[in-house]
C-alpha cells in the first residue's frame, strides 16, 4: 500500500496550506458508483482534486463496470498483467477466500452478471444456465505469478465489488496518512475507515443503519457506536435486489450454490483494523448466514473483528 501512495501522491496536486483552517472540514463527491464524504479534523490542504484522482485510479482498475478497466480488460482475456493495486485486491481476496472456505469469491462474475447484478441487463435464468455458470467460479481456479494472473479456466470472470468500496477507503486513509493527518473518517458508501478523533475528547460516532423494507427506506440506526481507530463494512440484501416472479433476490450470490443466497441474516457489520478485510468478511458472512457466522467468529481468535448480525426473525 505504501509503495502505491508514494505513486498515487505523484498524480496529485499539492497546494499550499490556507492561512486559517476549520476545525473540522469536509470533502464531499461521488466515484465508483457511490458517494464519499472525508471528514477531517486537523489543519489540511487536502483537496477533492486529490480525492477524485485516487478514486478514479482504482475506477480505471478494479470497475467491472467499467470497460476500459484492468480488471475488465482481464475478464476479456486481453491481458494478464496486475497493477501494484489490483495485485494487493486479488491477494486480500484470496486470503478471505481461504479462511472462509470459498463463501467470498471474486470469480463469481459469471454469476453475478447472470443474475443482472453486473455489468449484464436482468434475464430470466434457469438452471442450465447457473451449472455453465458455476464451471467458471472457484477462487483456488486463479493464482497469482509474479505480477501475472493465471486463469485455470479463461471464461472465469472476476469481480471485485464486494471488497473494491472496503479496498478504496483504505487507498485514501493511507493518503491522508501520509499527509501526516491524524484525525479524519474516511466515508465511501457506507464503508468506513475511522482514525484518531473528531476532537480532543470525542471518538467519531457513526451509526449502523437498520435494514429497511425496501431500497427506498431511510435510514434509521440500528445502533451508535463511538470508534477510534478501526474500519467498519456492512453488507445487505435490503438496497441492491431485483423482483422475480413476485419473490425478492438479494444481490449476495452464493459461489456454492450459483443462487441468491436466502439465510436468516439481512446484514452483517464487521469491523476490522483494514476496511477492504471488513468488506470482504461481510459479504463472506452473509452467505455463511447467523450460525455459521457466528461459529467461524468463535473458531478463528486471530481475526480482529466484531460483527452486528441483524436477522429477519
């Protein structure tokens, strides 16, 4: 991550610092398909030209929506060369992959696009096409050489959405970092990566939003909490869905089964020193579901993170 700052930061304007600062300044956008708010609470000259630049590095490389991406160019066989950062995407991602058994994948793109959650217009799917589907999904189907990728299979599809959000928030907390900032709360999407404090006595309070009926639900907190330090995901079925014949399909794709995961949880909050682990984790565990979320947290002490588990009973 260091080395891509140190070359991030070369992309960068740098401006001169301003006479006098607020207390707390605010630098608002949107980029990878979401909106991102930084918050910062030290004397900066941080500016949303530099923002937008990181943002748009990773867009240029991790977007599958995007079809000029690296990732995308990857997908259709076009190259098989890794950036520094879609390297560091693909190690973290395998790394969930093992430790959670395959419940996170980043080759379910073939499936994901199937069920209209991708870069792919929503059809009707039946069963022979999920099994053509699933011959492509497998995170132990790719390995990474050097800075190549290598494809067991070379219709497997990669897709990154459910760590790319986590991974860019990290990619700017490390900007600022540094920046020698240390007191800011990195927001994109609902992702967050909290350092320091809002003010001398006062950890950032944020609030996990309660699930909703339907996408266009408010929001309304669940729960408050008071951090410092520490990067917060949450993934739910209750925003990115599509109708069915009358039935609800959430968008987390079970890379076992090739289907709309249906279990008991409607989302999962995890926090973790690293946003893109925090992201990846909750997409992993709602998959897993309740129970086995709950058990792989008890078996694996290592990992540093605690999870809110709101079911739908």
């Amino acid at each position: 991550m260091n080395k891509i700052i140190l070359f991030l930061l070369g992309i960068s304007l740098t401006l001169c610092a301003c006479s006098t600062q607020p207390s707390v300044t605010q630098i608002t956008g949107e980029g990878i398909g979401t909106y991102y708010k930084i918050t910062i609470a030290d004397k900066n000259n941080i500016t949303q030209f530099q923002i937008d630049s990181l943002i748009s590095v990773l867009n240029n490389t991790a977007s599958i929506f995007n079809p000029n991406s690296l990732v995308s160019r990857i997908n259709r066989n076009e190259t098989d060369t890794l950036n520094a950062i879609l390297k560091e995407i693909l190690e973290v991602a395998l790394q969930v992959s093992g430790k959670t058994d395959g419940a996170f994948d980043c080759t379910v793109g073939a499936l994901v696009n199937l069920w209209g959650f991708g870069n792919a217009p929503q059809k009707e799917v039946t069963q022979q096409d999920v099994e053509k589907a699933l011959e492509t999904v497998g995170y132990k189907k790719i390995k990474i050489e050097g800075n190549k990728i290598v494809k067991e299979n070379s219709e497997t599809q990669l897709n990154f959405n459910a760590i790319a959000k986590g991974y860019c928030v990290d990619l700017v907390a490390a900007f600022l970092t540094g920046k020698n900032l240390e007191n800011f709360l990195v927001d994109i999407g609902g992702e967050l990566c909290i350092r320091g404090k809002r003010a001398p006595n006062q950890k950032w309070r944020v609030g996990i939003q309660k699930p909703t009926e339907n996408r266009e639900g408010g929001f309304v907190a669940e729960e408050i909490m008071d951090l410092q330090d520490i990067s917060v995901a949450t993934s739910g079925n209750y925003r990115n869905y599509i109708e069915e014949n009358g039935k609800r399909l959430g968008h987390t794709i079970n890379p076992k089964t090739g289907y709309p995961e249906t279990n008991d949880l409607l989302s999962a909050t995890v926090l973790t020193p690293a946003c893109a682990l925090a992201d990846a984790y909750a997409t992993a565990f709602m998959v897993m579901g309740a129970e086995k979320a709950n058990l792989f947290l008890t078996q694996h002490p290592e990992i540093e993170l605690r999870c809110a588990l709101i079911t739908n009973h």
